[in-house]
C-alpha cells in the first residue's frame, strides 16, 4: 500500500488525544494486504504502539501466501544515564560546582536536576553542563539527575558535594 507521510499539526501533551487521517492507494493486484506505521516524535525517536491496517483488494485470488509476520514488540526500557558528574567534589561555602551529564532513551517525558530534593533545572537537554552556586551552607549537598520515559518509569544518579566553611 501506499501513502504519504504525515504529521501531527501543533501539540498533543502527554494523556490528549490526536485522531489522524492517512490516504492510502491500495495495490492493484487482487490480494489481502497489511501495512504497519510507526509514530516519531520530533527528534526522531520512535514512541507508541505500531499501529497496522489490513485490506482485501477484491478480485480473483492469486495463489495463497503465509501471513505477513507480526512485528515483535520490543518493551520499552528504562531512560539510561551514561555519565553525571558534579566537580570537584569538595568546595567551600559561596563557591560554585560544575555539573554535567549525559542520558538517552525511546519516548522520553522529562529530565531535571535537584539539590538536596529542591529542583535546580528542569526541561534538560540529553547531554549539557551547567554551574551551581547556591552553596550558601556547610554540609553535604546530593545532586540528583533525573530522567523519566513515558512507559518506563524514572531513572535517577545521585551525587553528593562537601560543602565546608573557609575555616574548616
């Protein structure tokens, strides 16, 4: 069968609906067909169900065949932290530490960064750096990355700072 590729005019949130409407031309041999559609998010990555037609284009019948076979649906997996490092590790009160970090993973929802459980950034991108300089006490600060996936759950890498005073 064919069709022309189609694309989701404006947004649909997380738990919305979207009806879409696909034009195919079916195949002139008489036959039973079926075709099979993945969606894609915008930066490529596939997310949802595969989602299938099947037709009969009337006539005498050829021959018969083996069905076509089933996609395998593969579960999705969790979102996956390659790297997150905060440094250095041991600072003074009133300076600041580097973070940086790197995740991937199908059907991404969200990515952030707390301190201390207080979130610090929010909306990150799946590879970036940027600085934290809200040490204003001595104690151990835990940083927490973030990442969760539409189906499969949360994955989190913490990471703890000593924050001493310019005494100690």
């Amino acid at each position: 069968m064919d069709g022309e590729t189609t694309y989701v005019s404006g947004t649909v949130k997380p738990g919305q609906t979207y009806d879409m409407y696909v034009e195919l031309e079916a195949p002139s041999r008489p036959d039973t067909y079926q075709g099979f559609w993945q969606m894609f998010n915008a930066n490529g990555q596939a997310f949802g169900q595969t989602v299938w037609v099947g037709i009969v284009v009337p006539g005498e019948k050829p021959e018969p065949t083996a069905a076509p076979e089933q996609p395998t649906a593969i579960p999705e997996q969790p979102p996956s932290i390659e790297s997150f490092e905060v440094n250095p590790s041991q600072v003074f009160v009133g300076e600041c530490v580097d973070l940086s970090w790197s995740f991937s993973g199908t059907s991404l929802a969200a990515a952030w960064i707390t301190r201390n459980t207080e979130t610090i950034f929010s909306d990150i991108p799946t590879s970036g750096s940027e600085q934290d300089c809200g040490l204003s006490t001595a104690g151990t600060y835990v940083y927490s990355l973030k990442v969760s996936s539409e189906f499969a759950g949360t994955t989190t890498r913490d990471v703890a700072v000593e924050v001493q005073d310019a005494g100690d």
